[in-house]
C-alpha cells in the first residue's frame, strides 16, 4: 500500500491549488481519507475528512468554505481543492488513510505549500 501526494508549491494569496493522493492498494470504502497539515513549529493538524462510506466530508473551520475534498475511485485519488488561499496556510500537507476496523493510519510523505507574495 501507498500514498503519494502531488500538487503543492508557492502560490499567491488569493490563489488556488489542488493537492491529489494517488492511493495504490486500498479499497477506499474501507477507509476514511483525510488531509491533515503541519506548519514549522506547530503540531499536525486534520484539514478535511471525507468518509469511504457515503463520502460525508469535514473540514476544520479554518478552511470552511474554501477547501474541498473530494475522491475518484476509478483513479484512487483523493484530491483537496485549496482556493482563496492565505499565508497561514502554509505547511506540509500529508494524505492520511485510516481504516476503522484496525485503527490504523497510513501517511503519504506530504507536500509543501507555501503562500507567499
């Protein structure tokens, strides 16, 4: 099993990104699919969810609004579309997959994203 993410880099604030999770191995009805963040200094944080059952989605209010995650089971991806970006949303952004039945995670190696004028 894998994660791979994909899409990061430095934007303007105002300005869009879309980050996709390119997941090999896992049946996504079994998982819940979530993007978490980690900025220098400060602890991960969970960004958005989104249930494989159902596809119910969650977001932390600092992003309400302007982050939308999404999945395409024909491409194993889980895509988090970023817009209206602002400064403090710099960090690492890291796919996580978790299956509930084994409470356990799986990480992709993140990516950075920086918004900066």
């Amino acid at each position: 099993v894998q994660l791979v993410e994909s899409g990061g880099g430095l934007v303007q604030p105002g300005g869009s990104l879309r980050l996709s999770c390119l997941a090999s191995g896992f049946t996504f009805r079994d998982y819940v699919m979530r993007w978490y963040r980690q900025a220098p200094g400060k602890e991960r944080e969970l960004v958005a969810s989104i249930n494989g059952i159902g596809g119910s989605t969650n977001y932390a209010d600092s992003v309400k609004g302007r982050f939308t995650i999404s999945t395409d089971n024909a491409r194993n991806t889980v895509t988090l579309q970023m817009n209206s970006l602002k400064p403090e949303d710099t960090a690492v952004y890291f796919c996580n997959f978790y299956r509930r039945v084994f409470a356990r995670n799986y990480w992709g190696q993140g990516t950075q994203v920086t918004v900066s004028s």
